[in-house]
C-alpha cells in the first residue's frame, strides 16, 4: 500500500535530517557537537536505528533546535460514526481491496461514465419536451 | 469525470498536488462513488504557473456559478484566492490551497502515501490522516464515509 512520504516531523529520521539541514551541519560535524559519532547520526537518518527521546533531544539541541514532544486526545470511537458501522456492507469492502488501486478507481470512472450518460439523455428529453 | 487524464496531465506539467477526498478513499477501497477529485496544490508562484497552465485546456470555471462571469483561471485569480471548486471539460475538480485540520500543502505532504494511480506516483493523504480530515471537516454527510473509513482501516489491520 505504498510507504510513507516521510518529509517532515512524522519520523526521528526526517526530524534529525531537517534539523541538520537548518543548521547547515554536516553528519559529521552535528555528531562531535553532540558527544557522538558520525555512524550514529547516519544510523538514525537512515532509519536504521530508533533513538530514545533523550538522544534526540540532545542531537536537534547540537543542530540549534529544541524538542518539544506534545500530548494530544486521541480521537477515540465516535458514537454516532459508529451508529453508522453496521449498516455498512462490508462484503463490498473487502471485495474493494483485492482490486489493484486502479482497479478501485475504475470503478468510480465507469459509475461516472453512466451518471454522465443518464444527465446527457435527460438533457436530450428536456430539449424535446421543453 | 475523466480521473486518469487529469492526473496525466498534471504530471506533464510536474504540478506538486496531493490527492484527498473521495477518490483519496477510492484508493484505500471504499464503495462509495465521487464525482469529483480534490486535490491540495502548493502555492509556490511556480506550481501555481503549472497548476493553471495544466488546467487550462480544461476550461476551469467556478462550479455551479451562472455562466458569463468574469472569472479568469489565470495565475493572478489562484494567487488571490486559495480554494476553487471548479467544472472543467476532464470533470468537476476541488483546487485547494488549504484544507480544515490539515492546512497546506507543505503541512499534509508528510502525512501521505505514494500511489501509482493510472501508472504515475501520486501522493495520496493517508488513511488516518483522511479520517482525520474529514472528522474534522465535520459535515453531517461525511458521517457514513468516516465509519467506512474507519471499517477499512479495521480491514486492512486485519488482512495481511
């Protein structure tokens, strides 16, 4: 299902890589600003290694920057979204995702195709009967 | 509305858009039918030079407006407004510049997936981030797609 795009602050990767890029430092000089080596600082850009919250903290701070880390609600189940579930066919779904994704959007086109087919005889009877 | 030319054609012209709405729920197996596409374009002034150049051909005009406005699909008229819900001969097409709870393009970029839809990359916003759209949209006639939504996510947790 494709991956993700990761260009901002949606992974300690694309954190760490933006923070350095902001503060015009190369791996290498960012890692002897923070007490590290190169390999680490290469490890986590590349997303081979998870850092703890400490070590980035201390890496973005080398680069010039702060982390802050922010708790959010979690949009929990919605009663009346869920009212819906039910009626919902599911079959249909699930029939939905063996279809390629182009697959699932020709579908939209041929339905579209008909809606289109349906306003144009409408258009034609309305031009004969006015 | 003709999906894969569009999206051929604002490839061709390297136009940096996103894709979210209906279709966005197409591409993750919804059953629901859209007759129209929404996409989020950056505002740089050269995507905006690519985006009006792409759609051109198409005759952009404000959807369901009477015709004979004045209205100009001109770089100018996108630089001084932000989201057109326009009718062009490829279908009917939701230009934005911003979105309820997701904001530009910049801001959504990193909350999408990329999709080869008609054969070409296409980043699409994820399906939590589409929920979260939506959600926070907050219109009564999106209520039944979030719970589809929500039932896909569930399905695709579940399907290996």
């Amino acid at each position: 299902m494709g991956y993700y795009n990761g260009m901002n602050q949606t992974s300690a990767a694309a954190l760490l890589r933006e923070a350095r890029d902001h503060g015009a430092l190369s791996q290498r000089a960012l890692a002897d600003a923070a007490g590290t080596s190169q390999s680490v600082v290469g490890r986590i850009e590349a997303g081979l290694a998870s850092p703890s919250v400490d070590t980035l903290a201390r890496l973005v701070e080398a680069a010039g920057f702060e982390l802050k880390l922010v708790l959010e609600p979690g949009s929990g189940p919605d009663a009346v979204i869920e009212a819906y579930k039910p009626g919902i066919d599911q079959s249909l779904l699930i029939e939905n995702l063996r279809l390629s994704v182009d697959g699932r959007l020709q579908i939209n086109t041929h339905f579209n195709q008909a809606f289109d087919e349906v306003d144009r005889e409408r258009l034609k009877r309305a031009e004969r009967n006015p | 509305m003709d999906l894969p030319r569009m999206v051929a054609v604002l490839h061709a012209h390297n136009v940096e858009f996103l894709v979210i709405g209906g279709i966005a729920a197409r591409v993750y197996g919804s059953a629901r039918i859209t007759q129209d596409v929404d996409l989020v374009y950056a505002r740089s002034d050269a995507n905006i030079g690519r985006l009006v150049k792409a759609l051109a051909p198409f005759n952009p005009y404000p959807r369901g407006a009477p015709p004979n406005l004045p209205f100009e699909w001109s770089a100018r008229t996108v630089k001084a407004g932000l989201n057109f819900t326009l009718a062009t001969t490829l279908g009917a097409v939701d230009v934005l510049g911003e979105v309820t709870g997701g904001g530009a393009y910049e801001n959504l970029a990193g909350h999408c997936v990329t999709e080869r839809m008609f054969g070409h990359p296409t980043l699409v916003i994820s399906l939590p981030w589409l929920i979260r759209l939506k959600r926070a949209a907050g219109r009564v006639r999106d209520f039944e797609a979030i719970a589809e939504l929500e039932l896909l996510q569930d399905l695709q947790k579940h399907t290996p």
